[in-house]
C-alpha cells in the first residue's frame, strides 16, 4: 500500500492498493472530490504508472527469457547468453523490440550468473527490480510499500536531478586533456558516456555502480561525460551516441562493445592492459627472470599465489610501474614451482611479494598479507623502485635519483661512478656496488654511468676532453636547478681496493660536516635515453596502433559515422579501378582489327582463332617450339583445350636447324596469340604416324597422289606444315613450295581450295635429275625457301578460309620409324 496522509479537507489523499490484480482508489474526508483524485492519477508521471503497470503485471521469468531449465549449469547459461546477446544485439538486430529484448537477455544473465541472486529468486521469485523496499533481501513480500522523500523522482540525469554518485566523477574537456590523459599512462580509465532523458541509461546504471566500487578499488580512474554538457568531449572522444562505455590507456580510446555486465566489464579493463606486463616463473625460468635485473636496469618482483590467473589488481600495479620495476607470477598450484616455493620459504596460506634488486639469492624486502589493498601495495612498490646502485640510462631517472636541492634539509647527493662496460673493470664495478649496499643515509644515491654511453656528460665531470680512455672515477655531485647546474668534486680513481673505499668514506665525512667541499661547478647536458627503441620499430608499433583501431572502427562503429570514411575509400577505388579498366579498353581497341569476310561467303566457325590474336603484338623475344614426342603428345594434342592449335613443322635430322630457323621467323609474328602453339615432329622417328594420319584425311592424300609413280616412292615430308585441332579433330596442311630465281620452274602452294586446285609438282618432277647435280650449297638454300609462303598460309589460317580435313581419332605416336 502506498499511503499518503493530509489534514487539509480540500486535499485528497490516494490509496494505491497493489494486490497482483485490483487497483483501490479511496477518497479523503471530502468524497465529493473524487473526481479531483481521479484526475490527479491522471496527472501522475507516465513513468510512475509505468512501473506501476509492470508490478502489476507478471515478473520477469529469467530461465522462460534465456529458454534454460532451473537445473541449468552455470556453463550452460553461460552459452546460451552469448547466442541470445549475439543474436538481440541492437547493433545487428534492427527489429524494434531488439533492444528491450536485448535489455531483458543481460538482467536475466545477471540473476542466473550470481548464486546469490539466483537462490534469491528460486526461493522467494525476486529480482533486484522486484524486492520490495524496507524489506530484507530474502525476505518475505509484504502488501505494504512505502516511499521515502525521492519518491516522485524521475530517474533521469537531469541537471538538478543528476545521480551524486555520478558527480564526481563527472569530467571536463580541459580536465580530461589535462589530467586524464597525462595519467592514463599510469592506470586505465574507464569512462561512462551518458545524457539526460537517455532510458538505455537507466538499465546499465545499477551494474556500472557496482563497477566503479570495484574498480576504483583497485586503482582504476572513473570518469562520466554528459554529452549535453561536454558535447565537445564526447567528440573529441568519439563517443556519438548514449549509453556508451570507453577505456583510455596510454592516451588511446577504446570503446566497449559488449552486454553491460560485471564480468564483461572487468575483463575489458584487463583487455585494456598491455601485453606481457606479468611474466609467469617457473622453477625453469626463475634464474633468467631473476639475473636479468643488470641488462634492465631495474629490480625484480615476484608474487606467490594460489590462482591460476594473475590478479587484475596485480596487473594494475605492474602497469603502474612499469617503467621503474618488472613483474613476475608464481603459481603456487603448479607442481613447476615447488622448488622456487621451498627456497624461499613461501607460506602459502597468504599471497606473497618479494622484491629482488642486485642480490638474486636473497629479496631485499616481502610483503605477506590476505588480501592485501592497493595502499599497501603502492607503498611497498615506492620504497623499492630503483636498484641499491643504478645505472643512469636517461635524464627521467637521473631526476628521481638525483633530484634538484629545494631546501637545506631535503639536498641529495648523488655519488657517481664513471666506468665502462668491460671485463676487466668488473671488479672495481662490484666493489662499488658492495659498498653502495652498506649505504644507510637516506641524504646520499649511489648510481653509475657508462662512458661510452653518455660521453657528454662524462667529459664534463671528469674534466677531461679524452675521458673515453680515462681510469673509471668517482664523483660526488649536488643539482641546483632543472636548467642542469651541479656542484660537484671528482673524489678518487676507482678500482675497488680498499684504499678506494676508505678515501672515498673519508669525503662522505667531510661532505657532511662541510657541503662547500663541492668546489666545481657546471650545467650539465640532457642524458641519452640509452632504452629508446629505433625510428623503424616506434613507426611499426604506431602503424600497427592506427591499424588496430581502424579495424576496430570498422567492425563495431555505427555505419552511419563511416559513412564518410567509406565514401572516401570507394570513390578512391573508383577511379582507379575505372582508370585501369578504361586503359584496357583502350588498348583493345586500338589492336581490334575486323575480320575478312572468307573468299568462300562462309564465317568462320567457333574455335578458330581470329584475325584479332595475328595483330596483337608479341609477348615474348623468341618462339617457344616443343618436340612433338610420344611423352608430350597428350597434352599437346590429344587433350588440347577447345579453340587452341598446335603448329608442327616436320622435318629431319638433316634439315632440323635449318627449318627450325625459317619457321621461328615465319611464325614470330603470331606468336601474341593465346590459342597458338608450335611444335615440330622429325620424320625420321614418326614417319609412319605422318603416313597414317594422311591416310585418315582422305582429301590430303589426293594432293598427292599425282606425285611419284603410283605412290610407288616415298614421300618426302620435309618443310609440311600441320595445323592441328585436337578438340574438333580436323588439320590443315601447308605443303612447301619453292620460290627460288635459279630454279626453271616453281612448285605452287597445295592448299586444298578446291577439288580444281591441283598440284603443278609434276613440273618438278621433270626437273629431279638436273637438281641432283647440284651442289650441296644449292641443296640448303632449296630447304630454306621451302617455308617461303608459310606466312600467307597463316594468315588464311587465322581468317578461317583453309579446307580442314577430318579424322576419327588421332593415331598413336608411340613407335618410332628406324632410320635407313
């Protein structure tokens, strides 16, 4: 019930009686005004009769919405929560009801994730929406309800009614340019975009405050932006629409893409982190970890814990302090680590943190403690940031180690070894840290440097313009101010013998009874930052950053705000893509010659190469000619792809180089052709396969029957010339002929155009005893004019105007003739 009690007699007092199912109104004192309470219902804010609405209705079922049984495992709810979320994800669904459903899929996952939530609702049928007020948590239902002062509240950000949890982490552009980012570089952010009258707002807000009491715990900073006041942030963030949730990292936004959920959101914080902050020890790896304190110049933790996975707040402070120490992670359920536990006496009852500097055997300090808080933490890892003797290696740790005087009682002297990085000085190196490890006074910092490595600054200490060469020194030194002026005294030459260690005792005496012994004065230059990585390497990783984002963008922006990003990459596509395939078209068309019509009236049929493929240029320098063998037979023949050719030249051992040449030149310039080939078959080896194709192709052996006596002497195939069409099985034959001016007579070209085209050999033949006689010169320059027309034969060829003799099957090519 919901009671409100007035004594004025004009005023109505409402009775909202919520039973499951009725609705009581009841008037005051005054029942004549009625109508006025019924009027003031229908003044109440929409949102209140909303909520009134769904109390009175059925509660939400959060195994009926994720379609799971009661006895549903945790690994169960689990996957079918990430289908539903993946399948009612506002961003991939766009039916209209995706995003109540979507909204309704994380409460229910919500209840049924936590074992304390869920019992609540399996014993009582209580949500966190639907526990009554005054109430304890797994309390019984009471009929009555009753409402404090913030009753009539919208839960909206209003300005005047904004959430004072959310206040004061509220932020600013020149605060979150200035103070957010710079310290970004030290811990994440996590940053909640909101506005007012934003309903998706509402929903995320109980989940985001227990977040933030987590989180902030541990050491994350929080941050709100309210896009109707910080229009200009929310830009710069890139942030267009409400609620949206970001992490910044290193100055770099990313933006969350998941269901608003607890554990959701603490693993995208530890997502945020860098890579290989923590490194896992072993009992194989531990010595490694542990020696490599000299090369890094830094000292070493390492945590002992029961959990298998690093702890976020561990990893937190790994970050934090990331530039001055290295981490390590030692898994005390690992049967790998029983022997690193045993050395160093690990309980394991209780996390554990030792810190290791140069002393590798033995930790410089441990920490012990349940549950230990990031105070505690943040202290332990303050008092161990630097080594007993540190290397300076650029100018940020110079400062800390050696920072600049402020007041008489704050100085810091800074006692520094000037040596080099050789073998024979590692004596004298580790005296000097031997006796900076005696080192009680806080007032004094022991480091050292490397000549070689800060040149600069070494000449100016040692006073001598040749230190490179110079025996390692000791110098005691006092900053004045950041321009870079020092006081300082160059002590002694050192080479670690006790001499060394007693004389440089005996100027720490003086020095603090008498600080004006510092007798030299100079501006020191900047050191090199020895750890800063190569132009090549910053450029990769900062390519590698712009990728990762852009693909980011890509994937989970809303599509309307690449909208010009994407116009951009199309309209750069476009042209050119455009410009290339007008280019091809171009080119095309210029080498685009058309056809002949045939001397016949006839077209040429499909599969014939084209007057087109003889213009277009050559690709290559030189013919490529194949022996035509009973290995590549096959594939240049038999199964030659539909619409290609195979030329072949025949000829004999005698007349090979000869023809071959003649035939390269007659043919180069149909080489451009893509349905062309050139082969050549020597008679001599297949003379029987020539024989027994001419025999198919009737029509062919006609030509020359007229040749020789009955066919009583063999024929002579040198100089022929076959085109073959494997696919349709047809040839066509170009006989040679002889256009020489010494000769009496000519031998005309049998092309087979009509059955009254005959052959003129039998002038030739007349002629067969005075060419006999011969010389052998006359004999060769016969052989080379024989392929004198091959070239107009190729034309008619690629026009489709040459007769084409048929056979049923391509004879076998797999004996050969023997030679005589």
């Amino acid at each position: 019930m919901l009671h409100s009690t007035c004594q004025h007699p004009w005023l109505v007092f409402v009775i909202l009686r919520h039973d499951r199912a009725n609705v009581t109104v009841m008037a005051g004192s005054k029942m004549s005004l009625l109508p006025l309470a019924a009027v003031l219902l229908l003044l109440l804010p929409p949102v209140l009769l909303a909520g009134g609405a769904a109390d009175a209705g059925p509660e939400m079922d959060p195994y009926k919405i994720l379609g799971v049984t009661r006895s549903a495992s945790q690994a169960e709810i689990k996957k079918v929560y990430k289908r539903l979320a993946k399948e009612w994800h506002p961003d991939k669904n766009k039916d209209p009801g995706a995003e109540d459903m979507f909204i309704k899929i994380t409460k229910s996952y919500e209840i049924l994730s936590s074992e304390d939530k869920r019992a609540n609702y399996d014993r009582y049928g209580q949500t966190d929406d639907t526990q009554p007020y005054g109430g304890g948590r797994y309390g019984p239902r009471h009929d009555s309800f009753h409402f404090d002062e913030s009753f009539f509240n919208f839960p909206f950000n209003g300005k005047n009614h904004r959430d004072f949890a959310d206040s004061k982490y509220t932020l600013h552009f020149n605060q979150y340019v200035n103070d957010v980012v710079p310290d970004s570089y030290k811990r994440p952010y996590l940053i909640k975009i909101t506005s007012d009258w934003c309903f998706s707002c509402i929903h995320i807000e109980p989940v985001w405050k227990e977040v933030v009491q987590e989180m902030e715990t541990l050491g994350v900073g929080i941050g709100v932006v309210d896009v109707g006041y910080e229009r200009r942030l929310a830009n710069h963030l890139g942030a267009h629409r409400t609620p949206s949730i970001l992490g910044v990292i290193n100055g770099k936004v990313t933006f969350f893409h998941y269901a608003v959920a607890k554990e959701h959101l603490r693993q995208f914080v530890e997502d945020l982190l860098p890579q290989r902050l923590v490194e896992r020890v072993t009992d194989k790896n531990d010595l490694q970890f542990l020696n490599s304190w000299h090369d890094l110049n830094k000292p070493h933790v390492l945590l002992f814990d029961q959990v298998s996975v690093v702890p976020l707040l561990y990893q937190l402070t790994a970050f934090a302090y990331k530039d001055y120490l290295q981490f390590g992670y030692v898994d005390q359920g690992l049967s790998e680590t029983v022997a690193l536990q045993k050395q160093f006496n690990i309980n394991t009852y209780a996390p554990t943190m030792l810190v290791f500097k140069e002393n590798t055997d033995k930790p410089a300090d441990i920490i012990q403690a349940k549950g230990m808080k990031k105070q505690i933490i943040d202290e332990f890892m303050s008092n161990n940031k630097f080594l007993l003797a540190p290397r300076l290696v650029n100018q940020k740790l110079f400062d800390e180690l050696c920072p600049v005087k402020q007041f008489h009682r704050r100085r810091k002297y800074c006692v520094l070894l000037i040596t080099r990085d050789e073998e024979t000085l590692s004596f004298g190196n580790q005296a000097f840290l031997s006796f900076a490890s005696t080192n009680s006074k806080e007032v004094l910092r022991y480091a050292y440097v490397y000549q070689q490595l800060q040149q600069p600054l070494c000449d100016i200490l040692m006073q001598n313009k040749d230190s490179a060469q110079s025996p390692p020194q000791v110098v005691i030194l006092e900053r004045r101010n950041a321009a870079g002026k020092a006081l300082f005294k160059p002590v002694t030459a050192w080479n670690g013998s006790e001499e060394d260690k007693q004389c440089l005792v005996d100027e720490l005496e003086r020095l603090q009874k008498d600080p004006s012994i510092l007798v030299h004065d100079a501006v020191l230059p900047e050191l090199n930052n020895e750890f800063a990585s190569m132009f090549v390497i910053r450029w990769i990783y900062a390519s590698y950053d712009y990728l990762a984002e852009v693909i980011d963008d890509i994937l989970h922006n809303n599509w309307r705000e690449m909208m010009p990003l994407l116009s951009l990459i199309f309209s750069a596509l476009f042209i050119l893509f455009g410009t290339v395939v007008i280019q091809a078209f171009s080119d095309s068309s210029e080498d685009k010659q058309t056809k002949p019509k045939a001397k016949d009236g006839t077209k040429a049929e499909n599969g014939s190469p084209g007057t087109a493929a003889s213009s277009r240029p050559p690709k290559k320098s030189f013919v490529e000619v194949t022996e035509l063998t009973d290995i590549t037979y096959i594939s240049n023949l038999v199964k030659l792809r539909p619409g290609h050719m195979n030329i072949v030249l025949v000829l004999t051992d005698a007349s090979k180089n000869i023809l071959l040449s003649k035939f390269a030149k007659e043919v180069y310039s149909f080489t451009g052709s893509l349905t062309l080939h050139f082969s050549f078959l020597n008679i001599d080896k297949h003379g029987e396969w020539m024989n027994t194709l001419l025999g198919y192709a009737h029509d062919a052996m006609q030509i020359d029957g007229d040749e020789g006596d009955g066919g009583s002497r063999k024929m002579d195939y040198t100089g022929h010339v076959l085109a073959l069409n494997g696919h349709k099985k047809y040839l066509c034959l170009f006989k040679p002929v002889y256009t020489g001016e010494d000769l009496d007579s000519k031998s005309s070209e049998d092309e087979g155009v009509t059955s009254g085209g005959r052959s003129r050999s039998s002038s030739r033949d007349d002629h067969l005893p005075r060419k006999s006689k011969r010389s052998r010169s006359m004999s060769t320059l016969q052989i080379h004019h024989k392929l004198d027309r091959l070239g107009l034969w190729m034309e008619r060829l690629m026009e489709g105007t040459l007769p084409r003799y048929y056979v049923p099957a391509w004879p076998r090519l797999d004996k050969i003739t023997p030679c005589k």
